[in-house]
C-alpha cells in the first residue's frame, strides 16, 4: 500500500500563516494532510494516525471490526507513516516533536524515523538529522529500514540535495544513503526476498518514473 509524506503539504499550508492568522492556519493544516493507515499483518490489527491538525497526530491501532482501539504514541507531538514490521511486534513511523514555530509559521524541529512497540512501549528514535525523515520500510527479515530522506543534510554517507532512500539498522547504525542525492526520490518499498527496494524517482516533475536500487 503506498504511504503518504504529509510533511511537506504541512509545512505550505502552514506559511499561509503570514497572511492569514493563526485559526485559518489550523483549519488549513487539518484539512490537506491525509489520514493515513497500513493494513493489518498477522496479528490482523491496523495501524493508522489520528490528525488533529496543529493540536497533534498520533498512531493509533485497531481491529478490522473497529474494537479494540489502542493509542500507540504519546510523543512525537506529530506522528506519521506508520509501518508494521514483518513480525507484527513493532511500528516503524516519522515523528516530528512540537517546540513552537518559526517565521512564518514553520513548525519547528524536522521528523525523524521512531519505532515503537506494538503496545506503545520501548520508543526508540532511530534517525536525528536537520532533514525530514518519512515514509520507512522494513526488510524483510526486521533487521533494516529504508526511509526517505528530504531538504537535505551534509555529512558521511549522508549528503542529499532533493530527497533521497536511505537505509539504517532498526537499532539506528549502518546509515547508507542509497539514490542519487541530485535526485528526487520517495516511497521506498523492500522486495519480498529484501534485496532490492523499489521506489518512485522523479526525473522531471511531470515525469515521474519507478527504478529499483539493491
């Protein structure tokens, strides 16, 4: 199922601050992002973000039948991309920590990639960067996870001008950044087999292209 990055429709709705108040800016945030979910895997529950605009976004799981509603992240303030790893026991999803806002009407900090245990216990933060980090993907066998990376950041291994696939270990070492940092990639997606990632890249916006890299 493909997955949805809301940071970037967040951060244009949120400039409208500049002209238009405070209160358009919460309406407009709520309304453009997207909700988002993933399908159950074995356990048969779904992961999915409760967005209440600017008063915080959080992962919550559920059973298909609608019972068992359970409230996964507490913290980051505003949580996205949730992704169910192979053994259903962890989620993987971007998290951005609310510190107030920049001129004109930025949220501060950047989304990072966190992963929690399927009870909400044990968040661990897995990516820290000055970039945006969304939309992971684990391997097949729970060990890695690729996510992509935008707006960039310099660095080893981790220079990306547009928005690249990088992966890392889900203990957060073994950052590898795998696409072309003058390129504009996203949606990462692993194999079945987990030795090669799939992803959208975009060689000129109106032409968007799916390539594959190991």
């Amino acid at each position: 199922m493909a997955r949805t990055n809301h940071w970037g429709a967040m951060a244009a709705a949120a400039g409208t601050l500049v002209a238009v108040g405070l209160l358009v800016l919460i309406m407009v945030v709520a309304e453009v992002r997207p909700a988002e979910a993933t399908f159950p895997g074995k356990n048969g529950r779904i992961a999915f973000v409760r967005d209440r605009g600017l008063l915080g976004a959080h992962i919550y799981t559920i059973n298909p039948d609608g019972s068992g509603l359970t409230k996964i992240s507490t913290r980051p303030f505003f949580a996205s991309s949730p992704a169910w790893s192979p053994d259903d026991k962890k989620i993987a999803f971007s998290g951005l920590t609310y510190s107030g806002f920049t001129f004109p009407g930025l949220l501060r900090g950047n989304p990072d990639i966190y992963v929690v245990n399927a009870n909400g216990g044990s968040l661990k933060r897995i990516t820290e960067s000055r970039a945006i980090d969304a939309s992971p993907s684990w391997s097949p066998d729970g060990k890695k996870i690729a996510f992509v990376r935008q707006r960039g950041e310099t660095g080893l291994n981790t220079v990306c001008r547009q928005s690249c696939i990088y992966k890392t270990r889900v203990n957060g070492t073994g950052l590898k950044r795998l696409t072309s940092p003058k390129r504009f990639a996203s949606d990462p997606a692993r194999s079945p087999n987990g030795k090669k990632i799939a992803y959208s890249l975009f060689v000129r916006r109106e032409k968007p292209e799916v390539r594959s890299s190991r």
